[in-house]
C-alpha cells in the first residue's frame, strides 16, 4: 500500500467508487480509496437497484439525471456491466392531490429538460399492464427510470477510476484520522498509515463511525428496508409477450410501494408506516454481508394494498424477502461537502438513494475538493444545512418520520411534527397561547400565521390557499395600516470584533462598511462572483459589528467565515439565541418605539438604516430602523432573559396604537409586494449579484474583495439571467416555488418564490429569466398546478415603489 496519497476516500460502496472516478475524471490520479471489507460491502450490495430523476428539489433531481445518464459512460470505459434496465416508469396517482403534485413534478422537470409525460390511469395500464386502474386517477411517466445491478455498478466506477490512476485497497479498515498542524491528515489503517492532503468521508452505514473519529457528530440513521421477490407470474410473461419487452416500473404513492420485474417474477419494496431504525446509536465493524431478519408483519399494511393495486402479485408466492438497511439525513437527501472547523475533511454520506445519487454526489463533491467550488446549486444536500442541534435523538425522530412519509405528499403549508417542539425562544409560550401556528426551520419554532381567538388554530394542508388565507391577509392589513410585531430570533446573527474586523470584512463582503451607528445591506460573493450569502451588515462601534442573515445558513456562512478569518485580530461568532429578536412595523411603529424610549426616535434623529443601543423602558437593546416588510420599521435585538419583558412593553404600549402579532406568511406576502428577495430562493450560489439585482450593493471601487474580479466582469457583460417579479392571473392557487416560467410557449425559467400579495391584492411571483427577455413586457406565462397562468413583469413594487413609507 502506498503511504500517501492527494485524496484518501474511506468506503467503497456505490458513493465513494464514484466519488473516486469523478476525482480522476478532473485530472487528479494521486488518489486511494480505502474499503474495510470489500467493494460494495456496506448497504450497496443488497440494494434493489432501483433509479429515477424524481426529487422535491429541482437541483438534487438535475443531479439524480446526471446519474442516470451517466452508466453508459462507465460502462464503456471500464467493460464492467452495470445490468443496465431502463424500462421507465410510471408515477401512479391514487388521488387528485396526488396528481396534482405528479402535474407540478412534471411542471419542474420540464425546466430542467426531462420528457415526463403526465398519462391517464388507463394509459398507464397500457404501459404497465399489472396494475389494476380503478385505484388510479392518472399517472406520470419517466422515460429515464429503471434498475441496475448494484455490484456490476460499483465496480464499473472503481474500475473506471482504476483505469484513470486510482489505488484501491480492501480489506482494509481506517482505524484512526489525525490532523496534522497544516491542515493534511495522517490515516491510520490496519495495513498501516497514510499521509493525505484530503480525506473523503463515504462510510455509509458507519459515516458515523469515521465521522466520530474526527470529533463530530453525523446527523445520519440507518433504517431497516424491505423488499420481496415473487415466484414467476404468468402475467408478466404475457405482458413480455404482447408489449415486447421488460415490464416497466411502476411507483404506487398510495400503497407506498415500489416494484419492478426480476427475472419472470417482480420485485416490489415499500417504505413501510412502522418504520424500524437499525444500529440507533453506534454500527457495528463485524456487521459483515448480513441481512437482517425479514419481519412480513410490519410491512403486512402495505403489502395488502399493492396485492390489491396488482392483482397478479397476490396470487402468487413470494421467493425471498430482502431486509437490509441503509442510511438517511433527517430530510432524506444525502450530506455532501466540506465540515465547518476542519481542514480538507469531505463528507459524501447519508445517500439513501445511491443509485439515483451517486454520480451527482461524486460530480459535485470531486468538483468541489478540485476546484474548490462544486459547481452546482448543491445547498439542498449541504452538510451545511444542518447545525448542531441535529443531534442523534433528533435525526433518529426525523429520520423515522421521513422514512416513513417517503411516499407521501408533502403539502407547501405542510410542517412535519416529529422531534418538536425542540428548539424554542422565550416567548415561544407566549406566542402559542396567542394563537401562533407555528412552523420549523433549523429546528426552531417560529409563528407562521396567528389564528384569531375562537379558532382552532390548525390549518388544512393544500397545495392551494387554505385556511390561513383571510387571517394572513388581516395580519398584512395591520401592518399596512398601523403595527404589527414578529418574532425575529430565527435569523442568523454574527458578532464580528477586533482591530482587524473592520478590514476583514472590507475583504469578505461586496458592499462598503458602513460608518459607526450605520448599516447597509451587502452580497456576499465566493471566487466567482455568486451569490453565498446576503446580509445586513451594522456598525455598533468601532471593530465591532453585527451581521444578520439568513438562519438556516448559519452553519453554511460560519463554515465559510471561518475559513478565512485570519489568526488574529478578528474574532467571528454565531450569536444563535443568544440574541433574540422582535420587528415592529407599520405607520405606527415609530410611535410605539418612541413611548418605549426616552431617546429621540424621528426620522431626522434616527433616520432609516440607523442602528443603536437603546432602553426600551427597563429594557437594554439594540434597535435598528430597518424591516424587511417593506414599511417603516424596527428590529429590535435583546438578551434572551429579556424578551417576555420586551414582548410584554410592546404589546401594552402598542395598545392603542393597533398592535398585533404577524407571522412568517404575512412578511413573506409583503416581501414579495415589494419584490425582496430572499436568501436560498432568489439568492443562491448559482445567480451573480447583477443578475439577481443586487448589484447596487456590491461596490466595485472600495478595496479589492472576494469576487470582485468576476463581479466586475459580470457587470460588464450583463450576466445570463435576470430576477423579474410578475403578476399571475392566478385564481386560487399561487406560485410556491420552482414552477416554470414560459415564453412564447417556451420554458425559459423557474419561480424562485411567489405567493399573495394580500394588501396590493395580486398573486406575485419571482424568478429569473434569461437576459435577452428581461425587457418582454408580455408573452410570458407561469405553470400553477398544471395551467398555464398569463404573468405580468412588474418593473417596480407593487407596495410603495418609491420606498417612501419606509425611508420616511
Ligand atoms: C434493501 C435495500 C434496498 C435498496 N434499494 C435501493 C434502490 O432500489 N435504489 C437505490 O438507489 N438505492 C437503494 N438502496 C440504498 C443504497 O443501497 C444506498 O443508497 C447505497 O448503498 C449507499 O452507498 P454508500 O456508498 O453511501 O454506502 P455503503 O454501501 O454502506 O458503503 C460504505 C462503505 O464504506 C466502508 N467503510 C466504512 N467505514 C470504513 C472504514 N473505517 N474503513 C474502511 N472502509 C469503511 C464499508 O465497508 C462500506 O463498504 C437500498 C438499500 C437497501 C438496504
């Protein structure tokens, strides 16, 4: 065995075969892949082999297409056989909900390229004649599905990747990971030790363990799964016989079953209600090729369904039960990417779905160790998408959840209920007993709209406007007419000091520094000029600043601030709830402030983007005049043990001014009536600053900073897109997120957000489209579950365009 190596990727089941063939493919050969026992040892070898492009997220599911096209490429190089099937497949919908979610998968995958067909249930009895029809009202089918041979596969890619100049040694464990001080790694295995520049972590069923071996916790969990083979069936003989071919797979969201035909027999598997976790706490290194024991009972509900949907199944015997397991993230899609706090450790791991997966993960995880960049919009599988509070007992409650509603429909208004309430602020009680439905994200509850008194405050799930819709809009009409309050604590906030700080983030963000008492809104770019970041940046003092932004990035921006803060003379730390938040806003927001406060709160003395401490009757606190309602407003930050009190002050002098609570629907309604965007939806790493139309906030002439360069050059050139907001002639359904944009009866984008405009009264929509119809005022049209919607560009907000009411 070699003693060093560029990249040590420890794992060789489907995931690290790829992530070593996708590192030679960019030109690096110094590199060794390390496997315990043998390849495919972990949960691939017993994998159904099933794959498809279908996923929640438009960026993983380009990726699961890269997968897919991509077996053809090793299969050619290496000469290994990946017992290629692509049958496709159909999508089968039991419910007109289901269907309408099948019409906006179908929707998105045009974007993206993909020839889904949306088909009647008697069309897809035709493709797939097993099924019995009256249980389906229509279906979707996807030419790019089938199933593989999980072995054959993986050793295509290490075979490809062998080919290429790449070490593979089994039977051999990685026992220990030490870091050296500049930042390699010493790997220690049975057959010795090896210097690394990088070490990739694709362990599968013992990420955890590799993971612990470096000091961090992986929020992943192996499930148990089963799926049975049938006896040979006369059906699927005949259907051979009459259509000429394989019988086609076939996805039954009903009876939450997958199936697919083996040999003259079918295969079927399901995601089953009383889902088994397996090895909770810790894996077990002798857990060699091992099934575990079949339990038919657990899986005996769904089982009945499909022996009734495929009525040939239940009349034959079944020839073996497969029961093995795999793992998962909390939200099913895999962890991919570099670890805040450690130096070159990869992790390419949670991928429950190795065959739809592999080649994206190991595409943009090779890009990102070569090129520093992965290349893609890969935030939906970014390790950093999950903070500390993702611990064992949390991802256990998710993981189990998520296992078992993979078949399920997630509806937009939908908040899933395992593992909460976890995180919460003071107030939480508070705004509960007020009436707040409440919402989660990183973990922390957070109101999503208030119920009135009187009401039951729980919401009916719909990919239409729902029970919410008359409150949220009464929430909207406070704050236009007088003054609302929310909770802001689940933004992310930083406090950055030092001698040094002030130059440092000079370096790291595209806007200038604002002067002592000030803020300013400000990008922040990576080496090539996008988007990672967008924030309000505050001046308190001199090397001391406050940074807020988005909250389920903190670990994401942490990640990055960390990685290039330098030794000394500035300190970064991410305040989480140890500050904590509440926004007024509206016409009488002022006044409020002003009975809380003895200081001068009129615009001239506190004029909008102003920042400073401030007691609010008792109360120390940090009040800038800033909202992102689009009104006049505040934020005010305070200490935790402060915000009953500060609640409390607000509400009692608000009285007579109007006050009320809104919630996180009502800002996103007035956002989106000022055309604001936000981070991870119109601000994503794949968007330059120009193109999302923030280039007012990037200044090019201040010192040299991070993206500069390319941000100049994207100034120059325009870029490629541009965000537009529009108007829909939506009726009762608006956009979500991910629709496409048509012109002229062309797709030519995707809605990065929408929603209702409850005080201006129309259905908004953003999203970026191609520059050279950035100017169209007409011609363009938005997808709402299936129709075609007219879209109307606005050019300027549809609620105050001047920005009078929250400059005044
Ligand atoms: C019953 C069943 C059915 C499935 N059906 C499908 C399907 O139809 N389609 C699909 O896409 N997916 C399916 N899957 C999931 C699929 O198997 C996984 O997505 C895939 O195997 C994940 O691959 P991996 O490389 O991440 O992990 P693994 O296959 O677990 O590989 C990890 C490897 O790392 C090695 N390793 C770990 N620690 C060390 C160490 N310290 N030193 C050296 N080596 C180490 C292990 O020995 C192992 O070989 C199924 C899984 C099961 C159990």
């Amino acid at each position: 065995m070699k003693n060093s190596a560029k990249v040590v990727v420890i794992g060789g089941g489907v995931v690290g075969c790829s992530v070593l063939y996708h590192l030679t493919k960019l030109g690096w050969t110094d590199v060794m892949l390390i496997e315990r026992a043998e390849l495919t040892a972990g949960s691939t070898w017993h994998a159904a082999g099933g794959f498809h492009t279908l996923n929640g997220d438009p960026n993983v599911a380009k990726l699961q297409q890269y997968t897919v096209e991509l077996y053809k490429e090793i299969e050619d190089k290496s000469g290994v056989a990946c017992g290629l099937h692509l049958t496709g497949g159909v999508m089968l919908a039991g419910t007109e909900d289901r269907m309408d979610w099948l019409k906006m998968a179908h929707a998105k995958g045009r974007y993206l390229g993909m020839h889904t067909e949306i088909i009647s249930a008697e069309e897809a009895k035709k493709r797939m004649p097993l099924i019995d029809e009256k249980h389906f009202v229509g279906a979707m089918y996807d030419p790019l599905e089938g199933h593989l041979d999980p072995y054959g596969t993986t050793h295509a890619y290490a075979k490809s990747a062998r080919m290429n100049g790449a070490d593979i040694v089994v039977r051999n464990r990685v026992l220990e990971l030490n870091p050296r001080d500049d930042g390699t790694w010493d790997v220690v295995t049975e057959q010795g030790t090896v210097h690394a520049e990088h070490v990739v972590n694709a362990g599968g069923l013992w990420a955890r363990e590799v993971g612990r071996m470096v000091g961090i916790e992986l929020p992943v969990l192996a499930m148990e799964h089963m799926y049975l083979l049938t006896e040979d069936i006369p059906e699927v003989a005949e259907a051979n016989k009459t259509t000429g071919k394989e019988v086609i797979t076939a996805l039954d969201f009903e009876g939450e079953i997958y199936t697919r035909q083996e040999r003259g027999g079918m295969l079927m598997g399901t995601y089953e209600k009383a889902a088994k976790p397996w090895s909770e706490q810790e894996t077990p290194w002798d857990f060699g090729q091992n099934l575990l024991e079949p339990d038919l009972d657990r899986i005996a509900p769904e089982l009945e369904v499909g022996f009734e949907h495929f009525p040939s199944y239940g009349n034959t015997g079944i020839k073996k039960i497969i029961n093995g397991p795999f793992t998962f993230a909390p939200d099913g899609n895999p962890l991919v990417g570099p670890i805040r706090g450690l130096k070159n450790f990869w992790v390419a791991c949670g991928v429950m779905a190795g065959f739809s997966q592999g080649g994206g993960v190991g595409l943009a995880l090779s890009n990102w160790i070569v090129k520093a960049d992965p290349g893609f919009d890969v935030w939906g599988m970014d390790v950093a998408r999950y903070g500390d509070y993702a611990t064992l007992a949390y991802t256990n409650a998710k993981v189990r959840e998520n296992y078992s509603r993979r078949f399920r429909i997630r509806f937009p208004n939908e908040e899933l209920p395992a593992g909460r309430p976890f995180r919460t602020t003071p107030i939480y009680d508070r705004l509960l007993a007020d009436g707040a439905v409440m919402g989660e994200s990183y973990g922390l509850e957070y109101p999503l709209w208030f119920a009135p008194k009187g009401m039951d405050a729980k919401e009916v799930f719909s990919f239409r406007r729902s029970t919410d819709f008359e409150h949220v809009g009464n929430e909207v009409a406070r704050v236009r007419t007088s003054v609302g309050v929310m909770e802001t604590s689940g933004y992310a906030k930083y406090r950055v000091t030092g001698e040094g700080a002030e130059t440092w983030l000079s370096h790291m963000l595209a806007n200038k520094i604002p002067a002592t008492g000030r803020m300013v809104l400000t990008p922040m770019l990576n080496d090539n000029g996008k988007l990672i970041g967008d924030f309000t940046l505050a001046k308190l003092g001199e090397g001391d600043f406050l940074i807020i932004g988005s909250g389920p990035a903190e670990q994401y921006h942490m990640r990055w601030f960390e990685a290039h803060v330098p030794a000394t003379g500035v300190r970064i730390e991410a305040c989480g709830l140890n500050l904590v938040g509440l926004s007024i806003a509206g016409p009488n927001s002022r006044a409020l402030l002003q009975k809380m406060t003895k200081q001068d709160v009129s615009t001239g003395a506190f004029p909008f983007m102003a920042i400073r401490k401030m007691d609010l009757g008792p109360i120390p606190a940090v009040v800038g005049r800033v909202t992102f309602t689009g009104d006049l407003g505040y934020e005010i930050w305070v200490k935790p043990e402060y915000q009953r009190a500060l609640l409390d002050l607000v509400l009692k002098e608000g009285a007579d001014l109007g006050i009320g609570h809104f919630g996180l629907r009502a800002l996103n309604s007035m956002r989106l009536e000022k055309n604001f965007g936000t981070w991870a939806r119109e601000y994503r790493p794949i968007y330059g600053p120009y193109e999302a139309g923030l280039g007012r906030f990037a200044d090019l002439k201040k010192n040299d900073f991070i993206g500069r360069t390319a941000a100049a050059e994207e100034k120059a050139s325009g870029g490629t897109l541009r965000l537009i907001a529009f108007k829909v002639d939506a009726t009762d359904a608006d956009c979500i997120g991910d629709e496409p944009i048509w012109h002229d009866g062309h797709v030519v984008g995707w809605v990065t957000s929408g929603g209702y405009g409850h005080w201006v009264k129309a259905s908004i929509a953003m999203g970026y489209v191609p520059i050279e119809l950035a100017d169209k005022t007409d011609g363009f049209e938005i997808e709402v579950i299936g129709e075609r919607r007219k879209a109307h560009p606005i050019r300027e907000a549809l609620f105050d365009p001047k920005g009078e009411k929250m400059r005044g």
